[in-house]
C-alpha cells in the first residue's frame, strides 16, 4: 500500500528530526524542517474549499517537495509544473488536470484562471501526521508528457501503481553497496525534473529509508563544475547513490574532478531513459571504481521503472546494446508481433509490460494514443512502442522506438508536436521534424521548415516561436531554413533524403 511508504517518511520525521532530509539551493532541509513545512501546507490545504487534484508550481525548492508531501498524505492527488514551462502551456496543463487550486513554490508565478496560494505565505506548524486512509485504487500524481496531438498529455499514476513500484525498488535501494556508510554518507543525487516520473522515484523511496536527497539545479545541467561544488558542499550530505539519463552524465565526465577522490560515498549509478553509450559507462567505471552501474528502464507508463540491470564487466567490456535483464517486481513482460503472437528468444517484437505498475490509461480519456492501453488474453497490458527482444533468460535489449516519439536529453519528445509548433511561425509552409542518431541513439534534433512564396523566414524567428510555446528542452537546437522539403512516391516526406542532404552543419543554425 502507498500508506506503507508515507508511514515510513512520518516515522523518519519523528524518530530523526535532526537528519539531512534534503539539499537543495544551497541549504540543508532537516526531517524535522521537511516535516513542519508538510504540517504548514497539509493544514492549508485542509481548510482549502475542494478536494480535486493540486497543481504545484516551482522547481527544486523544499516547499515543492513538502507540497507534494503533504498532498500524500491528505489523500489528494497532485501535478507538477516547472516555472520554466511557457504560459501557454502551464495552461494547456491546468485545463487537463482540472485542477481547482495551484500551490506556487518559491518564484514560481500563479497560473491565470487559476485559484493560487504562494507557499511562502504558509507558516510551519510542528509536525504530527498520520497518513490517511485512502484506498490504493485512488489517484496519486499525475506526470504530463509531450502528446502528438500539440498539447501535452497526462499520465496518472495510482496510489497502488506507484506502492507495486515502491515495493521492489525501496528494497533494492536499501541493499545497495555501502552498508559500511555512515547514514550521512548515502544520499542519493537527483537531476530530473520533478515534473517527471524520475523525479518521483528518486524522492519517495529514499525518504522513507531516511536517507536525504541531494537536488541539482536544472540551470546546471551544463555546467558541470556548479554541480560537483553542490554535491561537495557539506559533509553531512555525500552522494551514494545517481539516477541519471547518460546525456547529463557525458556532460559530468567532461570535468576530471568528476571522480571517485571527489565523490568517495559514491557506490552506484543508474543509468536510463535513453540509449546508453558503452563508452560512457567504460568512463564511469575507470572514474569510480567503487560503484557499481546499473542499466535502467522503464516507461512513464508503467510507474518509473521496470527493468534494472547491474552491468558487469564483460558487459562493459563487449559490443553491441547493452542488457537490461528481466522485468522485475509484479511485472510480465512480453515480445509481440504485429499479430499480437509471442516471439521466440532472440527474435524482434514490440516490448509490451503488463502488472500492478501499469496506469489506467491517459488524460483525457478520449486521448487516440489510449490505443497502447488494452486487454490481452484477459490482462491489462501497456504496448511500450519500443521494439525489444529478450534471450532465453528472459532478459531484455531495447533495438529503438516504433512511432516518433523519441528520447532526447532524457526526456520523451513527440516530434509532431514541434512541427505544430513551428507551423505557427508566419512564414512557415512545411516543417520537418527529424532526430539524428548515433549508435541507435539520438544525439539531436533537426527541425527544417520550407518558407511561403516569397516569405522571409529566419531560424531565429522560428526558435522564438519554439521557446514560447515549448519547454526548453524541446526546442531543436539545430533550425535550417531550406527550399523545398522531399517527399516519398506516396506523399510522405522522405526521412532518409532530408538525413542525406541535411546532416552536414551549415552555418544558419540555432
């Protein structure tokens, strides 16, 4: 039960008041401090007319994770918003989540047509909750990704989807190596944002082990010194444990202080949400000799993860995809055809998952992408998209995505919908949108946009369109302005042809 893991982190509030709980903007938050600013929001929220879901705004500040907190253990559900989400979309996302109240976390800026209440304007009140009794069949958070349609959509996750994930991934947690660690020495670093499912898994699980939370700046994420001074910072908060995309880690490995001497509590890295380069991993292991890396994944879907491997060396050492072993906890996972027939061991399918991990389904109902949710043979499955194939062993490798829904950056991107984006620039007659990749993985994002007759269009009043109507970390960094797009016999534009002749850098880029 979800009432498990909250009954866990009240009991760490009460029983170590005066433990590092979490780190972030330079300050370290207590238990006992985390615990008094739940009381704070928990009683407002309780005085508060409706009992619908909560949208809470910010980034990485105390009170956004104590908002959530106090949410849990009210009973009632709540979403996320990162204050660097455009208007436009923060309002997309009320209007889905049908949220009657938005909680707004340090500068985060209330959302228009929406009833807000600042944080900061909450008082503490000493800590003295007990999670309510609320069935498992009750919503708990909603995640929204990038929807093909041009607007995001949701992702609801269920009191007993995240308690089946919590039930197997808690334990492997409390089992990693570094038991010889004093509790001070096993934080666990988080650098996704809290609008996603990895930030869900990176905050939950650890609390109720009573180990903080060390959370990395976003407008770090390049800099990679900013980030290793964070993690530095104190010795009452040492790093053990990193749940990080391979794209933020190549960026931390371009600092030679990013190293075992440096970070000496680190004992293990997972690694996911995107294909992981070998060379990468071969990095980390010559870096931290100590820790061990762990090979993730699991779609948004399936509540956080279904799949952890823990490489070893002739892993590291060999060529090819890398291994993710068998689904874990409640987890079936199996390889279908186009014909929904079971493939044998070592031939080519759609990954499909089904168990207690897997949501009801997404927002709003009538969604068409609602079609990966079904019935099969009597059970409910999720159809991941990701084709796959698994040995005899039953362990997985993922060979790609089917539609163009891809992972870039760590995060799930719909190209159509930067298409649709770009359409709104005024010039624009046609836009493609194409990932480029290495090694089966995608490195980046090309967006080429064919100008009206006559039109004068440049890359940089596409890219001012992007930026205020997408997140950041959606917006191509690489805009060409061409002639003509090509197109297949039957009309579609040619992928291969626009890869051909556009994959050279020009000099009219963003």
């Amino acid at each position: 039960m979800a009432q498990d893991m909250l009954d866990a982190i009240s009991s760490q509030i009460r029983r170590t008041p005066e433990a590092a709980a979490l780190q972030t903007g330079g300050r370290i938050y207590s238990f006992g401090a985390l615990g008094r600013r739940v009381q704070g929001i928990y009683d407002a929220l309780a005085e508060t007319a409706g009992r619908g879901l909560v949208l809470i705004a910010g980034h990485k500040e105390a009170d956004a994770v104590a908002a959530m907190l106090a949410c849990m253990f009210l009973g009632r559900a709540f979403a996320f918003i990162d204050r660097s989400n455009p208007p436009g979309r923060a309002a997309d996302i009320l209007r889905l989540s049908k949220a009657d109240l938005v909680l707004t976390a340090g500068s985060g800026t209330a959302i228009p047509g929406a009833r807000s209440l600042a944080l900061s304007q909450i008082a503490d009140r000493p800590f003295d909750l007990r999670p309510a009794a609320v069935p498992d069949s009750d919503l708990l958070y909603v995640v929204f990704t990038s929807g093909s349609t041009g607007t995001p959509k949701g992702v609801p996750c269920g009191r007993g989807n995240f308690a089946a994930f919590d039930a197997w991934y808690r334990q492997m947690l409390a089992d990693l190596p570094g038991q010889d660690l004093a509790p001070a020495q096993s934080a666990h670093v988080n650098h996704a944002s809290l609008a996603f499912d990895m930030g869900m898994l990176d905050l939950w699980p650890v609390l109720a082990l009573g180990r903080p939370v060390i959370l990395l700046d976003h407008g770090d994420n390049v800099i990679p010194r900013n980030n290793i001074k964070a993690l530095t910072k104190s010795d009452l908060v040492q790093a053990r444990s990193w749940f990080s995309t391979p794209s933020l880690l190549q960026i931390m490995a371009m600092d030679p202080k990013f190293n075992g001497d440096t970070l000496p509590a680190m004992r293990c890295f997972f690694v996911g949400g995107e294909i992981v380069p070998r060379e990468l991993l071969q990095t980390l292991a010559a870096r931290f000799p100590q820790a061990e890396i762990r090979h993730a994944y699991g779609p948004t879907e399936t509540t956080c993860l279904s799949h952890v491997h823990s490489l070893t060396a002739a892993d590291l050492a060999g060529s090819g995809l890398l291994p993710l072993g068998p689904a874990l906890g409640a987890f079936a996972m199996r390889i279908l055809d186009e014909e929904d027939r079971d493939v044998a061991p070592g031939e080519v399918g759609e990954v499909v998952l089904s168990g207690p991990q897997v949501v009801r389904g997404y927002l709003p109902a009538d969604h068409p992408a609602n079609r990966a949710f079904a019935t099969l043979d009597g059970v409910a499955i999720y159809r991941t998209g990701d084709f796959g194939k698994r040995d005899a062993d039953g362990s997985l490798t993922l060979l790609g995505r089917i539609d163009r829904q891809v992972k870039w950056n760590g995060n799930r991107i719909e190209l159509d919908e930067i298409e649709r984006a770009a359409y709104r620039t005024k010039g624009v007659q046609k836009a493609a949108c194409i990932p480029i990749k290495e090694d089966n993985r995608v490195v980046d994002i090309l967006l080429l946009v064919q100008p009206e007759t006559g039109a004068t269009l440049t890359t940089q009043a596409v890219a001012e369109v992007l930026l205020a109507a997408l997140p950041a970390t959606m917006v191509p960094r690489d805009i060409r302005v061409v002639a003509s797009l090509p197109v297949t016999v039957n009309g579609k534009l040619d992928s291969k042809a626009l890869l051909k002749t556009h994959l050279a850098p020009v000099a009219e880029t963003v």
